[in-house]
C-alpha cells in the first residue's frame, strides 16, 4: 500500500495490491523497518506484561487440539464474554442519558465463536494474553430486537451443526465462526433437525424469571449486545443489519477486561470459572451421562510415559485422583458429561476433553486424544485434629483391602494403601488415597 500526502489535503491519495503468498517469500526485510518495529514491540511490553490476575481453571476458545471449540458448542470462555457484554449493557442503560424508554427492557448479548481467538490458560493472565482471546476489539453495538428475530439468530447460529451420536453425544458438523455465546437467556435445539427449525425453545432471563419466547413474537421488546462485525450483518446474520441502534458502549477487549477485574477484584482474586455453563441445550436422542477421557502422557522427549501413576487434577479442583498410564502412556478417567481441563500437577497448563466435540473419546477418527506431559505425582498430607480422626482412616483401610474388585473397562475404586503417620504429638498425618483403573 502507498500512501501519498500532499501538504494541502486536496490531492492525497492511496493505492496498493494484494501480494500472493508466494511473492512474499522473496522479500528481504528492510533494516530500518524491522528496527521500528522492533521499537515499537519494546515500548509495548511494560504493557503487555501487566497482570490481570490469576485464572484457575482454562477458559477455553480458539483452536484447541487443532480443533475450533467455540465455533461448535458452548464454552466457559464463551460465557464470560457474553457475560461481559451484558454486564456493560445493563450498565450502559443504567447511567447514560437518553435511555429512559429502553431501561426497563430485558438485555441479552451474543459473541460469535469466530470472535475467540484463543483460550485463556489457567495460570497467570496478562494484558497479553486478553489481546491474544481477542485481538480486533471490536467495537460493542446494542440493537432493539424481538423474540421472533431471536429466533432467526439463533437458527443461523446452529445450522452447520447436522447431528449427534446417540451413544457418546460427539456433535456432528462443521465448526463455524457463526456459532454464537450466549448471555441472558438460554435454548435448546435438536441437532439432526432441518435448517430453519433446529432451535426448540427460548428461555429468557426477565426481572429474577425465566420466561419461554414465542417464536412468532414479533412485537415484544429487548435489547441485543454484540460486535459491530455481527450488528452490522457478518457471519449472514443479515437480521441484524436493519435493527435500531440503542447505543456503542465500547470495545470488546476493553469489556472484557473490565468485566474480569470487576469479578476478580482487580486481581485479588483468582477468576474461577469452571466449565460451561449449559446454556446451551441439546435436544437429540443422546442423554447426558458419565464418560471415559483419555489422554495420552508424554515424557519430555515425547516418548510415552507408560506405566506410570500420575495425578489428575480436574477443572482446577485443589485434591487430585490418581490413574495409571497403559503400556501405551495413555491414561483414562471417568469424567462428568461435557468439557473438562485437566492438569497433572497445580500450575501445569491444561488438555482439554469434551465428548460433545470428540476430544478425548478413544477411537475417534477425525481427532488424536490431547497430550500432556509427564509430572510426578502429586501426594497431598492433610493434617487431622486428634488421633481418633487416624482411626477412622484405618478402619477405611481395613474396609477397602476387603473389596471385591470391580470389573470393567470404566470402574474404579480405592486401592492404594492410606499410610498412617503418627507424629510425637499425637496428630495424624496421611497420603490422600488415590483411585486407580482396574
């Protein structure tokens, strides 16, 4: 691109051309220009490196095992910032002048999974990490809209998810950056549908009630927070385009982050938000139940960790189960229905399972199981009261030497020994009892 400026304003202009991938092979970076850049990047990292605060557990977007989560079911990410939007919108309503005939309407906000760039490890978040989850900003529009083009979004939002497995509940269709996060109300729909009548029911949240939307309800009130890309028509919600504009209340990055540090305290608490919250609901013939997770243990040269007891650490849960590798360095788990992160230690980075989405499901064609690498198991001492508290833990013992073993590819029970450890001062330490796969 070339930019040409004449002094006057009356005579600028601007001309360019798209250059291929293959052209830009063969050209040689300009000193001075990687040197201002370089400039610029340095300048930026006192910035950048600002903490936020500390994340418990991953909140989850982006492309995960190379696979793009968001774009096909509902993530805790998603939530958050959906969250946030609604949040600022409320706020928005409350303070602004001019908004007295729109203060009493009920206010939902969307995010198109597209939007979510990245996932927000659990660990440490930073400035950085915030522009990376969203790195366009967008600019937050709120739109007057009716239950009946509600309806019409959220149809757009679910077609190119064309089935689901009635054993595992792995959805069936293609990731799409249209796929939206959802904030101040909930739906169900039923995947195997035609398009145009997927989405089954509307719930929304309205004065501490839910309350069911009809679909034909053209007359009816609210407020929609979203993106500017999406208000203005992108990813077809065309729907949008024409709707009365209520105000702009920001950025999307600087919402987010100042709906973060309202929720953290401004980093004196941790951001501990689980798994997603189902505000999404699937209403095929699968029905919700445990699963096996596997994953695959990996020791630093990548070789399989086989054999080998480590300890799961799941959603950021402080207390560990502990599993053993199979010759192959694969672990397994019983898990609740849905997504899940799991560590193998406090401050590892997390893997990411979900049967909804195949990730962890043994046998799955189109995805290899999430990898992790080998950590020494994590051993737990709690100290008790009294002494009576040991004995109590001994007859759990004695109890457990005792059982039959389960059968069965998914069963677990406790096998470890719970080593009691009596101290001069009468106060009993022991090893948490860890559950192994039989």
């Amino acid at each position: 691109m070339e930019l040409r400026f004449s002094g006057d304003g009356k005579s600028d202009s601007v001309s360019g051309e798209l250059l291929s991938y293959g052209a830009l092979q063969n050209v040689t970076p300009k000193a001075e220009v990687t040197e201002a850049i370089n400039k610029i990047n340095d300048s930026q990292k006192p910035l950048l490196s600002q903490k936020v605060c500390a994340v418990g557990n991953t909140l989850w977007g982006g492309t995960i095992n190379n696979y793009k989560e968001a774009r096909i079911t509902e993530t805790n990410l998603g939530d958050l910032a959906a969250d946030a939007y609604r949040w600022a919108g409320e706020n928005f309503l409350k303070t602004a002048s001019g908004m007295d005939s729109y203060r009493s309407l009920p206010v939902a906000a969307v995010e198109n999974g597209g939007g979510i760039r990245a996932s927000l490890p659990n660990g440490q978040a930073t400035a950085e990490d915030l522009i990376t989850v969203f790195p366009f900003s967008n600019t937050l529009m709120m739109k007057e809209i009716t239950p009946k083009l509600l309806y019409e979004m959220l149809e757009r939002s679910v077609s190119n998810v064309t089935g689901q497995d009635k054993k595992s509940g792995k959805l069936y269709g293609t990731p799409d950056g249209g796929f939206l996060q959802i904030s101040g109300f909930s739906f169900s729909y039923d995947p195997a549908a035609a398009k145009g009548s997927k989405v089954q029911k509307v719930t929304l949240e309205m004065g501490g009630r839910n309350v069911s939307l009809d679909r034909n309800d053209s007359s009816t009130k609210m407020i929609l927070v979203s993106n500017d890309f999406l208000m203005s028509g992108g990813n077809d919600f065309s729907m949008l385009k024409n709707c009365d504009m209520v105000g702009e209340i920001g950025g999307e990055l600087e919402t987010l982050r100042a709906y973060i540090e309202q929720l953290t305290e401004n980093g004196k608490k941790a951001l501990n938000t689980r798994t997603a919250a189902g505000r999404i609901q699937i209403a095929g013939e699968y029905r919700a139940a445990a699963y096996t997770a596997a994953f695959s243990v990996k020791n630093k040269d990548q070789s399989p960790a086989a054999g080998k007891v480590v300890s799961v650490y799941m959603d950021g849960q402080p207390q560990p189960v502990n599993v053993k590798t199979d010759n192959n360095g694969i672990a397994r788990i019983k898990v609740a229905d849905g997504p899940h992160g799991i560590a193998l230690s406090r401050d590892q980075k997390q893997i990411y399972v979900n049967n909804y989405t195949g990730a962890g499901l043994e046998g799955d064609a189109e995805r290899s199981i999430p990898a992790i690498t080998y950590q020494e198991p994590q051993i737990t001492l709690q100290k008790e009261e009294t002494a009576a508290s040991a004995a109590k833990e001994t007859q759990t013992l004695a109890q457990a030497k005792t059982e039959t073993p389960a059968t069965g590819d998914d069963s677990f029970s406790i096998w470890s020994l719970v080593l009691i450890l009596l101290t001069s001062g009468g106060t009993a330490l022991y090893v948490r009892p860890f559950c192994r796969r039989r």
